[in-house]
C-alpha cells in the first residue's frame, strides 16, 4: 500500500470535520512511536472544527478547505484533492469527515484511503447508527473500519470492533462505548497501512498477504 520512496516514514493526511479524536488518537499514537509515520497535516471543510486546534497544539499542519465557499461538490472535491496531493500522502484517513465524496475524488485515492464507521457493517450505513441498532433490539453494535469505495460506507471492511447493547442502553452510553473502542482500533489500522501489510484488491482486504473475511476482522471489547 505504500510507496517505495516513504516506506521508511510514510506521510498520513487525516480528514476531520468536527472535534478530531480518532485524528488525535492516530496522531498521538505517531508520536509516541508506536506507528512509525508522520502526520503531514489535518485538512477539515468546516472552519470551527475543534480538531483543528487540536491539531496546531500537536503542531501538526491545519489546512482548511470550506466546501461552503465552493459552488459544486465537484469544485469542492477537486480544491479538497490539490490540498491533500499538496501534502503528498501515502494514506488518506477519513476521521469523522461528513462530507460525501464524488467518485473522481474516490478513484483517485484507491487502495489508499481508509474510513472508521460507527457500526457493524454492512448494518446501518449512514448517519444515527447508535439508536439505529437499539431501536432494532440489537444485542451487539460497533464500528467498523474500512476501505473507502464509491460506495458510501460500502468499502471492503478490514476490521470491527464489538460492543454489547445492554439493557437500558442509550444512544448517547452507546456511543460512548463505541468511541472507545474507535480510538483503539483505528490506529492498529492506520499502523497496518503505514507497514505496508493492508491491501485492497479485487478479492477483497488481505492482510499480510492473506485475504480476510468478508466482515474483516472481528474484535470482541474487553469488560
């Protein structure tokens, strides 16, 4: 997955639009060591996204692009495209990015682009996918990271994190059970890519090699 020029530190650029914590868990992973990486810079489309001072005080580059002063989404993706090549990426992470991204935007990043999802994929693609699963009576809920594809939320998922839905589960106790174990699994991920072990191919996601099951890898929450 990377580039044979960045394999002995490759550059991460991680989209946000709000408050950035899986940004800062990735970024904080960085610089601890345990991902062998750099983060080139945090791009967001809204210009009070919180993350983006987070961001500064990591001081790591805050580049905004505000899809509001664009016409299009196409003029928007394309502006939103010469930021992030600007950066010369080898992975693209979409970190609570709530922008729909055309399909150009999407070719032109293949393979290189990874998306966490707060559900157990393929259940509840979109958005309110916390009292989604409680209103459905669900058992289990969590996230799932993933590929990105011209499909949203659809890309091939390389690994999920599980929760239990308890009784008297609200959304709110749910996300924040589920955002936990967003901070954890994500930058596992995000090290995988930087390593060169993740792969998206025609197959599905293969890791180190060997191609994983549909729904990824599966990881059970500890109490």
């Amino acid at each position: 997955m990377m580039t044979d020029s960045a394999l002995d530190h490759p550059r991460i650029v991680i989209l946000i639009s709000g408050t950035g914590s899986n940004m800062m868990a990735i970024a904080d992973a960085v610089q601890s060591g345990d991902i062998d990486a750099m983060v080139a810079g945090v791009v967001s489309n809204r210009p009070d996204a919180a993350g983006m001072q987070h961001a500064r005080d990591r001081e790591i580059p805050a580049i905004l692009v505000d899809h509001q002063q664009f016409s299009s989404r196409e003029e928007f993706d394309a502006n939103l495209m010469r930021a992030i090549d600007d950066l010369a990426p080898d992975l693209i992470v979409l970190a609570g990015f709530m922008r729909i991204l055309t399909s150009d935007f999407v070719r032109h990043y293949r393979g290189r682009m990874i998306n966490i999802h707060p559900s157990l994929l393929p259940l509840y693609q979109g958005l309110n996918t916390h009292q989604r699963a409680i209103d459905a009576g669900d058992s289990e809920h969590g996230v799932s990271v993933h590929f990105v594809t011209e499909e949203l939320d659809g890309g091939p998922v390389i690994a999920q994190a599980v929760v239990t839905i308890e009784t008297g589960e609200t959304a709110a106790s749910l996300q924040h059970k589920v955002q936990i174990q967003e901070h954890i699994l994500y930058p596992i991920i995000v090290k995988w890519c930087t390593q060169g072990r993740l792969a998206m191919t025609d197959q599905g996601v293969t890791l180190d090699s060997k191609l994983l099951p549909l729904s990824g890898l599966r990881l059970t929450a500890q109490p």
